[in-house]
C-alpha cells in the first residue's frame, strides 16, 4: 500500500489531512508544494492533478484531492 500527500504547510485543508494521518498512525510519504510561488500549478504537477488543488493524494491507483474527500477515504 502506498500513499503520498501533496500538500502545503500553510494550507489548513492540508493540515487537517495530516492529523487524520498522525492520529490514525498512517504511514505515508509527503510532497510538500510551496504555494508562494504556485507550485501546484507545475505542469508537473498539473499532469496528476488536473485541478491544481492541495491537498491532494495517491493511494495506489487512486488520485484524490479535496481534504473531506481525502479524510473519508482514510477512514
């Protein structure tokens, strides 16, 4: 199983994703976006998400982004 959040620090949704991780003692990896100067509008980026938003995860083939999303699916 692998899971990797995009997300930036400054972000609250994010934050709020990354509790859920800790409290849940999930395992994953990070992506950290500096959004000062709009990385998660990259075309790298923009190539696994298309909406641009953070934050966002991949858990194995599953792309998902928007944190009440993100936290259900943890769940």
């Amino acid at each position: 199983m692998s899971l990797t959040l995009y997300f930036s620090p400054i972000n609250q949704p994010s934050r709020a994703v990354m509790a859920l991780l800790a409290i849940g003692n999930i395992k994953y990896e990070t992506k950290a976006l500096n959004t000062y100067i709009e990385e998660e509008r990259s075309p790298e980026f923009l190539e696994i998400n298309p909406l641009g938003g953070i934050p966002f995860i991949i858990h194995d083939k599953l792309h998902l982004s928007e944190s009440n999303a993100i936290m259900v699916h943890l769940v």
